[in-house]
C-alpha cells in the first residue's frame, strides 16, 4: 500500500534547481532507503516530506507531495500538524539539552497527548523501551539527555520522534555519526520500528541501504535515476548509472 | 646552505623571544598604571571611612531648653537646644572672650545641636545633669586629626585659626577626640559640609536610575533582539535596522542626555533631577548593548535545535521561547549586567537632565530628586574643601566596588549556567 506520493517535485535554492521532476511512491510499513553520491539532492528530497525545507528562506518546492490523500504542498496544510505525524532524526545527534525524561516528553506536551503524570510516564516509557533505550537510562532519566554516548544520544532522539505516534519517520544518514556497533544498533531497531512506521533514510552506506531497506531509490545530479525493490536495485539494476554506483565505480 | 639555515632558525628564535617581549611588557605596563591608580585612590580615600569626634561634656540644663517641669516626649522634641550646645561649646575655655566663642562652636559641625537632641531623647532622665556626647569635629579639624592638614602654613591662609589648634591640640591630649567607622558617609545625604556629607542620596539615586533603566531596556530590548534574529526576514531593511543598532552603540552619551533634556523634560515634562528621568535616558544607552549581546548568544544557540524542535512538530513561537530563548539566557543576562554597569558609571546624561543637582534628602522613590554616584563624584571633586578630597576617592571605591561585584556576576551566570554543547 502507498503511504507517501510524490508528483513532479521541483526544488529551487534560490536560482538553481537542485531536484528534477521527482515521481516516488513510498510503500506503508517497509523501509526505503534513498542513496545516491554526495550532493544528489536525496536529503533535500527528504526534508520535503515534512516541509522542513521552510525553514531555509531561499528554498522553493513544486509538486505534489501527497500523504494520506493530502497534498502538503497545499497552502490550507498546517505544518505543525504534518510533523506531528512525520517524525524526524538527524544526522547528528541534536538532544535538547534537557533531561532525558524532557526530551521525550516534550512532544507529547506540545501536542497535548498526556493528561497526566502517569500517562507521561507510560509515553516515556514506552518510547524508551521502543528506541531500545530503556535497560540503559531507566535509572537517570532526570540527567541531562547530552550526557549519553552518541549511539544513546542518537536513540534518544529516535524515542523522541516516536514519542508523538508519528505515521512516517524520515531518517537523514543517522548512523554517520556512529560507531559499528551503535550503528548496529539502530539498525535492528529500525527493522522493528518498520511493524508500526514507515521509515525512509537517507544513507551514504550501500551496505546499509542493502541490509535495511525493502525499496531503494537512487538519486543522481538532483534526478531520481532508478527505484524499485532493493533486491532489484542491488542485483539487477536497469540504469547504466545506477550499476556504475553499486559497484562503486564513482561516488 | 647548511649556514644559511642555521641563521634563518637563529633568526626565527630571536623574533619569537623578542615578540614574547614586547607582549609581556605590555601587560606589565597595563598592570602597572592599573596599580598604581587603585593605590593613589586607597591612600587618598580609606581615611574617609573615619570620622573624627570631639567629647564635650553638655549640660542638660532645663531652664537654658525652655523646659517645663515633668515635660513630656513631644516637649523634649520641642526643646531649644542651641543654647546648651553653645554653651557646652564655649565652657571647652572658661577665659573666652566672644570672638572666642564663635571660633569654639565652629570646630563642629553644625549638626552639634541634633546630636545633643539626640543625646536627650534616648535618655530623657539625663535633664538637669552633665554628660559627654560625641559631636562631629568640622572637616578641617578631622583633617588635622587625620595628619593631612597643612598646620605650618600662616595662620591667614588656614581656615583653622591657631586659637582652635591650640584647644584640639588640649582636648587631644586630654583623650577627648576620638576617631570612629564613618557610618554617616554611608547614610548621610550630600551636604555643603564636608564632614557631614554622604552617599545616601547618590547610592539610591543610581540604585533607582539603574532599576528604572533595566525595567525599561531588558524587555524592550530582548523582544527587538528575538523579533530580529529569529521572526524578521533577512532584507535590505532589516540590514538597515542592524546597522542603526550597531551605531546606537556608538553615539556618545552626552547625546542621550541631550536627548532626554530635549524630549523627556521639554516635551513630555517629567520631574527634572530624577532617576526615573535619568533611568529611562539610561536605558537608550543600554537598549543597542542587550540587543547585540541577545543576538549573539540567540545565533550562538546551534540551529540543530531548532530543526529538532521543528521536527517535533512545535511552532516557530514554541521553538523559539521554549528553545532558543532560555539557551540564550545566560549571554544575554551577562551582556545585560554589563550594559547596566555601563549605565552605572555614566555621568554627562544624567548632568544634562539635572541629576547635578544639590539634593540633601535621601530620595524614596524614582520620581525624587537625586544624584547618581559619578555625578556625585564630579560634584565633590569640584568642592574647595580639603575634606571633600578623601570623599571623592572613597566614593570612588564604593562605585569600583559595586562595578566589580556587578562583572564578576555576570561572569558567574556565564560560566555557570551556559550549557555545553556536546
């Protein structure tokens, strides 16, 4: 089943165009890994799926980027809505520099979806125990979230986008930052949050892309060159290009 | 070729030694005339923090008061006390003739009369009977107690005749003057007389002027501060409005004074000579240093904090006040000490606005006249009075000192409370 849609996505940086025309559909609960060389445009496509690309004031999107039958791409889309229900992690770990048990309750508090101290208690909880983070932290959640190791900080800001339930969580390169075995990590506990989330990430690792993802979308010069299973895309890709890239002949 | 390196090294060597130099001179000279100003200050104003008493044995006559018999606590408010206080003066030389006497009664200060009042209030049974009370020496005498006054000079060119050094002298010898903590220096208002004079008018008058100018410039500012840095689009004309903070910062204060004397007084005709007036022309000052320092520590503040509250689906308004803002907090709240010391130290606005002027009562609210510390300064160090000179270096030291206590604060919250980023 199709989650996400996109129709001839054009993004502007002030006078250059740096994505062409881009037609994705991403597939409900699997992951979809975009990879593609530096530069390529997959993390500007990416921030498009939940408009933080507003932020930059010389950035411009065409197109339609259809969620849920809805264009977010329309004026009457309220963004504070759409990212409640299309989390975020970064490539960097970025905890607020609060305490644990703040930093994922923020959202919920934002959001209004606790009416009482138990109740954020549990969201805590169960969105610690998801990011596979609970065994470590659950005797200091009221330290300083900037305290923990870069593979915690990094699962901390993933229990902190699930916190909220959200339908989507984009992922921008989040093991670039880690060690192998942090990096490990979160990726097992992608491959479970897939039960309950869509999830695209944007990887610079083919490796990963490979071990992670169902779908693969791979980007080139701003233009999405070839998508399709990842089975397909790895062993048997249509494009020219595409091939010259898995095999690593350049990126 | 192997020689030609081996100089080059020598070469490098010597200009690194002789840079070392030139650097550790420069602090040592900086360190030097540092020192040197804080010692003529400390040897020029610790004695202020003395005040010289005459003991002078008072007879509470109650005829010479115009006391009834059994009089009553507003009786004894009412009481005339010049008479007894002269004559406990002139009793110091029972052969004085009336020129005499007149010298006698100005070796103190003209509050000799509240003191002996004093003196009975807090014990009304001593009417009728003698006692010692502590009057305040003039400031001449109080100079010459404290050895810096020029006793060889003619008798013509000294305010203090030989007659008086020659009764001080007896009463010195007699262990009746007596050196104490000038606690008046600090709860005394301005006075003409240089041993009567004090800070508290000045201190609460800078106190007022710098509350009124933080109630002013701290949210004006920081609102301008957070509007530009995180609301306001990036266009010519919020360029325009950066540039114009950043040249406030560099107008010459006597400008805001003009500024206040022109609008806050002429126009708008607030209360001349006040520390609301003076804070508020203040606060203009102040306004340009709190917006840059908000600014810097709101740009400081890593914009991945930003996209993660973003992301999290929170509003601009909710990023930037439960985010940004209070990251920003420590930055801004020691720029907002320093800009408020700033103010503290500024004398030409507040001389313009009237602030200069001679105010003899302690003000109780914003809207009396004061002065402010350095304005305090400025008048005493304008005053003919050999007592004044201490004065004005003591009251130097009591700004210095409030100036250090307030930067060492704002070092503190920046270093306590600024969060480390990882």
């Amino acid at each position: 089943m199709i989650k996400i849609s996109s129709k001839n996505v054009d993004v502007f940086y002030g006078k250059k165009q740096a994505l062409f025309n881009i037609n994705l559909d991403i597939e409900e609960n699997q992951v979809t890994a975009l990879i593609g060389p530096s530069g390529c445009g997959k993390s500007t496509f990416l921030r498009c799926l939940n408009r933080m690309n507003d932020v930059i004031d010389i950035c411009r999107v065409k197109g339609q980027i259809i969620i849920n039958d809805f264009d977010i791409n329309d004026k009457s889309c309220d963004v504070v809505r759409l990212r409640e229900k299309i989390g975020m992690v970064f490539q960097k770990p970025n905890p607020f520099p609060k305490t644990i048990y703040e930093n994922i309750s923020y959202g919920p508090t934002i959001h209004g979806m606790a009416q009482s101290k138990n109740e954020m208690d549990e969201i805590v909880e169960t969105s610690l125990k998801k990011a596979a983070l609970w065994e470590e932290v659950q005797d200091r959640l009221h330290e300083p979230g900037t305290g923990l190791s870069g593979g915690q900080q990094q699962r901390l800001c993933i229990a902190r986008a699930i916190s909220v339930k959200p339908e989507v969580i984009l992922m921008d390169e989040p093991c670039s930052a880690l060690d192998p075995i942090a990096t490990a990590q979160i990726e097992e506990l992608i491959d479970e949050l897939k039960k309950d989330h869509t999830i695209i990430i944007v990887t610079h690792s083919m490796a990963q892309a490979a071990r992670v993802s169902q779908n693969t979308g791979f980007f080139h010069l701003g233009e999405l060159i070839e998508h399709g299973s990842t089975d397909k895309i790895f062993k048997n890709p249509e494009n020219k290009k595409t091939q010259d890239y898995i095999t690593g002949r350049f990126g | 070729m192997n020689k030609n390196k081996e100089q080059l090294l020598n070469k490098r060597y010597k200009a690194e030694k002789r840079f070392r130099l030139y650097g550790q001179s420069a602090i040592f000279m900086a360190l030097l005339f540092l020192i040197i100003f804080i010692f003529k200050i400390f040897s020029t104003g610790y004695s202020a923090f003395q005040k010289t008493w005459l003991i002078v044995p008072v007879t509470f006559d109650a005829e010479l008061m115009m006391l009834e018999q059994n009089p009553s606590k507003e009786d004894l408010k009412d009481a005339d006390y010049y008479d007894i206080a002269l004559k406990s003066m002139a009793d110091l030389d029972p052969n004085a003739n009336e020129n005499q006497e007149n010298e006698l009664k100005r070796m103190v200060s003209y509050f000799f009369e509240r003191e002996i009042k004093r003196e009975l209030l807090n014990d009304p049974s001593l009417i009728g009977k003698t006692k010692d009370v502590y009057l305040t020496a003039s400031d001449d005498l109080d100079q010459v107690f404290k050895g810096n006054y020029p006793r060889d000079l003619p008798e013509d060119q000294r305010r203090v005749t030989d007659y008086q050094l020659k009764i001080f002298d007896q009463l010195v010898e007699l262990g009746k003057v007596e050196s104490k903590f000038n606690l008046s220096f600090f709860t005394y208002p301005d006075s003409r007389e240089a041993e009567l004079a004090g800070i508290a008018s000045s201190f609460m008058g800078s106190i007022f002027s710098i509350l009124v100018c933080l109630m002013i410039a701290f949210p004006v500012a920081v609102l301008a501060a957070i509007y530009l840095e995180e609301f306001a689009p990036k266009n010519r004309f919020t360029d325009f409005i950066e540039v114009n903070i950043n040249n406030l910062a560099a107008v010459p204060s006597i400008v805001f004074g003009l500024l206040g004397l022109g609008i806050l007084l002429a126009v708008f005709q607030l209360p001349r000579s006040t520390p609301l007036v003076g804070g508020i022309t203040l606060s203009l000052m102040t306004l340009p240093t709190i917006i840059i320092a908000c600014r810097a520590s709101l740009k400081a503040v890593p914009p991945s904090i930003r996209e993660a509250a973003l992301a999290m689906g929170a509003s601009k308004m909710q990023t930037t006040m439960h985010h940004t803002v209070p990251l920003s907090m420590p930055g801004t709240l020691s720029g907002t000490i320093i800009g408020l010391a700033q103010a503290l130290g500024e004398t030409a606005p507040l001389i313009l606005i009237g602030m200069v002027a001679f105010v003899n009562t302690i003000p109780g609210s914003p809207l009396d006249p004061a002065a402010s510390l350095p304005v305090q300064i400025y008048i005493w160090a304008e005053s003919a009075e050999r007592g004044f000179v201490e004065k004005v270096s003591a009251c130097i030291m009591v700004l210095l000192g409030f100036l250090i206590i307030m930067n060492l604060f704002a070092q503190i919250i920046r270093h306590k409370f600024e969060k480390k980023w990882s």
